[in-house]
C-alpha cells in the first residue's frame, strides 16, 4: 500500500499542476524540512513509549493521512469542473492541493516513525540480540521492502492506465482503510509471541532520559534552595544580633516573618520559571536536532579525510536524475503512460540490486576507496546520456521562454479540435502549448486556420534516453553509497561514529531541500533541461571531491 501511494502520488501531483513541476518540488521540500526537524523528536518518543503502542499509533496514522489524502484527490478530480465554476480564482483548487500535501506528509512522518520502531527496535529483540539472526533478518526485511518497491509502481502503472486516476486513488484509500486490520493481527501476533517486546525497558529510559533532561532542573533547585537558606541565615543572624542589643518589637518580627515568607514566594517563582525554560529549552533542542548536530560535530567531522567524500556523497543528493516524484511526473507530462512508468521504476530497482550484488566482488579485487572511484564514474557515464537527452528529439528544453512562439502556436490549433479542461498529459509534439492544456475547453473561441493539421506526435528520442541514463546510472549510485558507508565505518573512530552520522544525515537532509528548492524556482518542463545540468553538475562534483579523497589517500597516486 504504502509503495503504490508514493508512486501514484507523484502522477497525482503532476496531473493537478500539467507541464509544471512545483507541486511535486513543494511537496519534496516540505517533506524534507519537516523530517529534519522532527525526526529526532520523533525517535524520543519512539524510545520512551511502549512497543505496540508506538506501532499502533504511527500505523493509523499513516493509514489515516493516506484515507483522507487520496479522499482529496479523488473530490478534486471528479469536481474539478464545478469547483472551478463557483470559485473563479482557483482558491478552492489550490486549498485542496495544499490539503493533499500538508496530509502526505504527515503520512511520511508516521511512516518514518514505524519504520524507526520496527527496523531499530523491534528487530532487535525479535532475534534475541544474536547477530547472525539480526543480520538475516534485516536482510530479509530490505529483501521484502525492494520487492514490494518494484511490484507496487506496476501494479498501479496498469490500475491508472486502465481506469481513470480519481479510481486509482479511490483504490489506494480503500487498501490502506482495509490493510491496517490484516497489519493490526499480524503486529499483535508477533508481539504475543516475542516476550522480550513486552518487557521494554521505557520506564528504566524515561528515568534516563528524565536523568539527562532534569539534571538542569535539580541544579536549579539546588541553587534556589542554597540561596533560600543562605536568605534565612542572613535573616537569622540579623535577627540575633539585633535581639542581643535590644528588645524587638512585635510588629517588626512579625514584618521579619512575612519578608521570609515573600522570599520563599519568590523564591519558587524563580525555580517554577526556570523549569519551564529549562523544558522550552530541551524541546528547542530536540526540535534543531538536526542542525544543532550540523554545527557542533562539524569540527569532528572535517578533521577526517573522509569528510571529503561524505560531502561528496550528499551532492548526490541534488539531482532530479532519479526515481522519485520529480521524474515521475516528468516522464507522465512527456507521454510516458502509468505502466510504462511503473516497469521503468522496475527496472531501476533492479539495477540498483545489481550494484549490490557487484560490490563485494569488485571490492575484494580493487579495494573500498577504487571501488567508489569506479562506482562514481560508471554513474556519470550513464548519467551521459540524460545531458544528451536534452538535445534529442523530442525535447521540450528551451533556455527562454518565448511568447511569440506559443501565441503563434495557438493560432495555428485547427477549428475542430476538441479540448476539455480534464486533459493534462501531452506529448513532446505539444511540449509548447503544455501550460495551455488545463485552460483550453470548448467554450473557448480559438483563432484557427481550417487548413493547417496538427501531425501525429513523433517517437520522443529524449525521455528514453533520459530514463535509460538514470536506469543505468543506479548500479554506478548504489555501488558508491556502500562504498562511502563502508570507509566511515572503517576510519571513523567508535567513540565518534554517532555525532558523524548525525553530521552527514543533516547534510543529506540539507542537499535534498536544495534539490527540491531548484525544482520550485524551475517548475516548468521546458525548463527541465536545466535541471538535468544542475544535476549534472553536482554528480561532477561529487566526483571530484571524492578523487580528491583518493588521492590524499594514496590510492590513486
């Protein structure tokens, strides 16, 4: 369920906005800010709350956002028309697609939060803590997950092709509604029979954690309790002295009294506002987690030579050239039917397994660092063929956009085309009128020239090079990113493992946002070409940096 609603999402986002990128850009950057602020938050709470009951939450919720998601979708494309009609402004339209992108990402961060419970906890207890049975299992599971990654876009490939895509989400609502009951019994029965998942430690770590957060706070008390009694002291032995001297009348002690007793008052005062900063502050410092983590290992970070390549593997990050939402809806707006789609995401994620299966044999021959140097370059080679896709055939690129051109082109549309305001998929014969596609109906009176014939759309060179390019350039990507792992793990001193990650996640995070970033400044598909040059560039320098690497390292001297 979860694979055919990334899939289909894209398609979706592409269908609301034709010829335009942004929605799916908007929905990639949000996705990626809201993850890193909240991952580590999520993480906490994922420690300190019982097993099933972190798994049960996180799963509705997921099931949930994607219902009410692809609720959404299904209302805006089957009352499109009339919500046009009433709201001539597209507010209610742009409400809407505001809606499905604000409830899938609530959906990833649910999904990230069961995935945290299930593959860093769960796994652990259910193989006894046995390493042989943990790296089975985890394998199985990865095993599992690619499987259902490549079945999910085909079957939904031929589910939209066949059927309208307000059915296709229809079905994804109803499987994820009717799936959370199948996926209840099977978690309550795997739970039932693992003992050690009842007998989470959360109590003994909330302690902990109330350890680490509280530590401030019982300072605090402390200090406010010395000065307190130092207050009482000073008072005391004021009072002392001056009933050795002379009698004290009654009003000024009970004065005395009532001053102790605004001190203690004031005193709490203090220590109550100080725990509640000390909360604000903690909460500030789970939520900045992230780049909290960025500022203080960067230090520790650079001083390894193999931050080069770590920096070099999050430029990798900033590319379009991948399988995700962006070039998903990119291959739709060019033609590419759901299906075919589907099988090219297929094929992608088997050449990325093949990169998998070559690595260990590749590197017991040349060794780690050789290994990444020839992963990064098979990919910019392959990654050859995406620069030249934008000069093939059937390329929309174009580095201005030129007015002239797309008033001639709608004048030269003949009298009898019928246009309706549903269509949104062109092909590259028609990649200049594509922002056209969503406000041309028949109502409109168009300027037409009876004599002239649109031609059949002619074979699009391009996107095939383009999606043949980033096929095989996942052997090349796969093959690197275990090589990088594999030398952080072997550099990387113990003690220093866990703030390194924390530094090269946020830096992936942060290369990402980028990324989606570029994608909302050049949202159209003419302008994609551009993007398959920035990304060109970043893949390219990636490369550099890491060569660099292996040239301090004396492996390529």
């Amino acid at each position: 369920g979860e694979g055919m609603w990334w899939f289909g999402l894209g398609i979706f986002l592409i269908d609301f906005s034709p010829g335009s990128l942004r929605l799916s850009a908007t929905y990639g950057l949000a996705t990626g800010c809201v993850s890193l602020l909240f991952s580590a938050l999520l993480g906490d709470w994922v420690d300190h709350t019982p097993r099933l009951k972190a798994v049960r939450i996180s799963l509705v919720l997921q099931k949930l956002t994607v219902f009410i998601s692809a609720s959404i979708i299904c209302i805006l494309f089957w009352l499109r028309d009339e919500i046009a009609n009433v709201w001539q402004h597209k507010a209610m339209l742009q409400l809407g697609h505001a809606l499905v992108i604000t409830t899938a990402v609530l959906t990833n961060l649910a999904s990230m939060t069961k995935k945290i419970a299930m593959e860093r906890d769960w796994i652990v207890e259910i193989c006894s803590k046995q390493k042989d049975s943990l790296a089975s299992l985890s394998a199985m599971m990865r095993a599992i997950d690619m499987i259902s990654r490549v079945l999910s876009p085909l079957v939904m490939g031929q589910v939209l092709d066949l059927t309208e895509l307000g059915y296709g989400a229809v079905l994804i609502a109803a499987w994820n509604l009717l799936s959370v009951i199948l996926e209840f019994y099977l978690l309550r029965k795997i739970y039932e029979s693992v003992p050690a998942l009842k007998s989470k430690m959360y109590k003994a770590r909330g302690n902990e954690e109330s350890s680490n957060a509280e530590t401030k706070e019982t300072d605090v008390e402390l200090r406010a309790v010395d000065l307190l009694n130092q207050d009482i002291t000073v008072d005391n032995e004021e009072k002392e002295e001056t009933r050795s001297f002379s009698t004290v009348p009654e009003n000024v002690e009970k004065a005395t009294n009532i001053d102790d007793v605004k001190k203690q008052n004031n005193s709490e005062d203090k220590l109550a506002k100080e725990k509640q900063t000390n909360k604000c502050t903690l909460f500030v410092e789970r939520l900045f987690h992230s780049f909290i983590s960025l500022y203080k290992g960067w230090r520790i970070y650079i001083k390894y030579d193999i931050a080069l390549a770590g920096i070099g593997l999050a430029l990798l990050y900033v590319t379009v050239l991948g399988f995700h939402n962006i070039t998903i809806g990119y291959g739709y707006s060019q033609g590419l039917s759901a299906s075919v789609l589907g099988g090219l995401q297929m094929a992608a994620y088997c050449t990325g397994m093949l990169g998998t299966i070559l690595y260990p044999r590749i590197r017991r021959r040349v060794g780690t660092e050789r290994t990444g140097e020839i992963s990064l370059t098979a990919q910019i080679t392959f990654l050859c063929l995406c620069v030249a896709s934008v000069f093939a055939q059937g390329s929309p690129f174009r580095a201005s956009h030129d007015s002239t051109k797309e008033q001639q082109a709608i004048s030269m549309i003949p009298c009898n085309a019928t246009y309706n305001q549903g269509l949104n998929r062109t092909t590259s014969s028609f990649s200049n009128i594509t922002s056209l596609n969503a406000s041309l109906n028949t109502n409109h009176t168009l300027l037409c020239k009876p004599d002239v014939d649109i031609e059949p759309p002619e074979y699009n060179v391009s996107i095939w090079l383009l999606m043949v390019g980033i096929i095989g350039s996942r052997v090349g990507l796969w093959m690197a990113d275990l090589a990088i792992a594999q030398l952080y793990l072997e550099r990387v001193v113990e003690s220093e493992r866990g703030i390194i990650g924390g530094v090269q996640n946020a830096l992936n995070y942060l290369m990402e946002m980028l990324k989606y970033t570029i994608v909302v400044i050049l949202p159209h598909s003419h302008q994609f070409g551009l993007l398959v040059f920035i990304s060109f560039g970043f893949i390219c320098s990636a490369w550099i940096l890491y060569t660099r690497f292996a040239y301090k390292a004396k492996v390529l001297c």
